[in-house]
C-alpha cells in the first residue's frame, strides 16, 4: 500500500484515502440535507488547500476551493455530481500534496533529423 496524501471524509463520518474520482463521485451522491450535508477533502499533513462540497438547500450543491499557497479560493455551485467529481479529481492533481513527488514538465523535443 502507497503512501496517503489526502483524505476525503464526509459529515456522516465515511472517508476516503486518495479518492479516486469514481470514490469522489459516491461520497458526494451520498449527500443529503439532513444528516450528511457535506464533504472535505485535504491533504493529510500541512493542509495547504482544501476543498469542500455541500448540499443546498435549493437543489444543487457548493463547492469550494481554497489554496493557500497559490492563494486561491473559488466558490461555486453545480449540480451535476459527476461534473464536480471530474473537475475536483483534476483540481487536486495540480496541488502540492506533502510527501508527493513534485510533477515534472517535460520539455520534450523531436531530435529526428530529416537525411538530406
């Protein structure tokens, strides 16, 4: 087993270690408006930036962002669940995560040479 780099854990008490997007999925179609309205998911260690979503009361839900470092914090609403699954899942990836290798960009180049 891996190491852990963040947790996803709802208002109900389930949790998550490095959910997947399908994990993020279930956990936010689990929501409801009375005993489990919300969900959290941070790194495990020096919560830089968090991320949550929240059941409203009008239908929907709110999803947070919010990333200290780069000192972002987004609000929003949306009510397509596996929208917001997808959209989080690609939000975390590009966060800095304690412990987690640092992603490299690629500076690749094509050295084929046409002959002449």
């Amino acid at each position: 087993m891996g190491a852990t780099y963040y947790r996803a854990e709802s208002e109900s008490g389930d949790h998550v270690e490095d959910p997947s997007e399908d994990a993020l999925f279930m956990l936010i179609d689990d929501l409801n408006d009375s005993d489990n309205t919300f969900v959290v998911i941070q790194p495990d260690e020096d919560p830089a930036w968090f991320t949550s979503v929240a059941v409203l009361d009008e239908g929907g839900y709110e999803v947070v962002r919010r990333d200290s470092i780069r000192g972002d914090h987004e609000v929003g609403t949306e009510a397509d669940i596996d929208r917001i699954a997808r959209d989080l899942t690609i939000w975390m990836a590009a966060r800095y995560i304690p412990g987690r290798p640092t992603p490299r960009n690629s500076n690749f180049q094509n050295t084929t040479q046409t002959p002449v």
